[in-house]
C-alpha cells in the first residue's frame, strides 16, 4: 500500500495505461480521480472499477482539458471531496500519423493543443495547491517517440518533445517546493490498438525489441507507481524509458 491516503488525478484514465494507473494506484491505497473524454468512458471505467472492488476510492470526471476554468473547477471538486491533491498523472493525449505534406495549421495546433496545453492547464491548476500542502508529485506521459521521432505524424514527436522539456524545466524551478516532476516514456505497448493487428505484425514489432515482446499497460503504470511513491523520493526531471530496450 505505497500509496495510502494519497489523492491522485489521472487524465486519459478510462482506458489503457491510463485505466492501469488509475487501477495500480487504487491497489495501492490511493484515492483517485480518473478524468475521461466522455462521460460514458467515466462511468464504465467506473463500473469496471467497482466490479473489481467496491471499496475503491475513486471518482469520474470529463472536464474539456483545454478549459482552464473546467480543470479549475474539476479540482476543486477534487479537494472539496478528499481535502487535497498529492499526484497528478498528465496522460490524456492523441496519437498521429498523418504524412508531414498533408498537414495545415488547424492539425498541427490540436495536436499541440491536446498533448501539451492541456498537460499545461492541468499542472498549473495544482502546483500551487501543492505548493502550499508542501509537495507533490508531478507525473507525465511521454513516448518513445519523443526520443527517436517516427516515420509520420510529426506534430506527436514534436509534442512529446515538448512533454520531456516541460518536465525537466518543472523539476527544476518546483523542486524547492517540494514538487517532483517526472515523465514516461512507453514503448510499443499492447493497447487494445496494437491488440487489434495482425499476429504477424505483431511478431515484427516485438522482433525490434531486445525483451522479444510487447510491453503492457501494467508494465508501463507501474513505472508510474514507482515515481509517484517515495520509494522515488530523490528522483525528479528523469524521462524514464519503458520499452523494452528499444533503440530506434
């Protein structure tokens, strides 16, 4: 129970890593406010939650996350129902691959919007809640990608860039609060996207990576549990790698 009593707030908690992380967390003693897209991702995560435990300590919320006064009153709420905020998960995000020749100015802006911005609001509606409890921790999802670009889809690299930058710049200027600040960076991981292709496929992805195999979303939330416990306490503005080994 490394996380007892914490309160945490997951973005893109409904499914996937995100859904792990907020499961990990639970298992661990946190209470934990998952944050979806839809509201009827929300509730059925919410549902999945409570057949797995009843006891759990969780809440749903879909806030629009380009919204600084719904992420304002989403952690109000937060507050209003467990009195603090101790972590919080940015790993909301859209993936992209589309060719650099087809892209126009409103592409670019809503991938940087999703994947940076919206990591922006939501740091700054906590670190001064943070700030005055006397720490936190300060969690974000990068991807491999943002160390070896990819064949497409530019604007994703590009915003996992700028995901590795803020987190090292964070770590630095929140450090003397108390604040730790840290990114993952997953590898190829089986999501229910990469579930869905071919075996073959499959087979040649794993066939890149030195552990011969796929990560999973477990895989990935317990790098996440690990950074947001104080078993991590000395640890900040690290882009921690879970890939398997891949190099590029």
């Amino acid at each position: 129970m490394i996380l007892k009593d914490k309160v945490a707030i997951v973005t893109g908690g409904t499914r996937g890593i995100g859904f792990a992380v907020v499961k990990g967390f639970l298992d661990n003693g946190a209470k934990v406010a998952l944050l979806g897209s839809r509201q009827e991702t929300v509730d059925s995560a919410l549902s999945k939650l409570g057949e797995a435990n009843p006891n759990y300590s969780v809440l749903g919320f879909c806030p629009d996350l380009l919204c600084t006064a719904a992420v304002e009153e989403m952690v109000r709420s937060v507050v209003n129902q467990w009195g603090r905020v101790d972590i919080l998960v940015n790993n909301a995000g859209i993936s992209d691959a589309k060719p650099f020749y087809d892209y126009d100015e409103a592409h670019f802006d809503h991938v940087m919007d999703v994947n940076v911005k919206a990591v922006y609001n939501c740091t700054h509606a906590v670190a001064g809640l943070m700030k005055e409890q006397g720490g936190g921790v300060i969690l974000n999802t990068s991807s491999m990608v943002s160390l070896y670009a990819q064949a497409s889809g530019s604007a994703y690299p590009v915003s996992k860039f700028a995901i590795n930058g803020l987190t090292k710049a964070l770590a630095r200027e929140l450090g003397k609060d108390g604040i730790r600040v840290n990114a993952v960076a997953p590898g190829i991981t089986a999501t229910d996207m990469v579930a869905a292709l071919d075996q073959s496929i499959i087979q040649r992805m794993s066939a890149g990576i030195p552990l011969r195999r796929l990560g999973t979303a477990e895989d990935v939330a317990n790098a996440f549990l690990y950074l947001a416990s104080d078993m991590a306490s000395y640890v900040t503005g690290e882009v921690l790698s879970v890939d398997g080994g891949f190099v590029g």
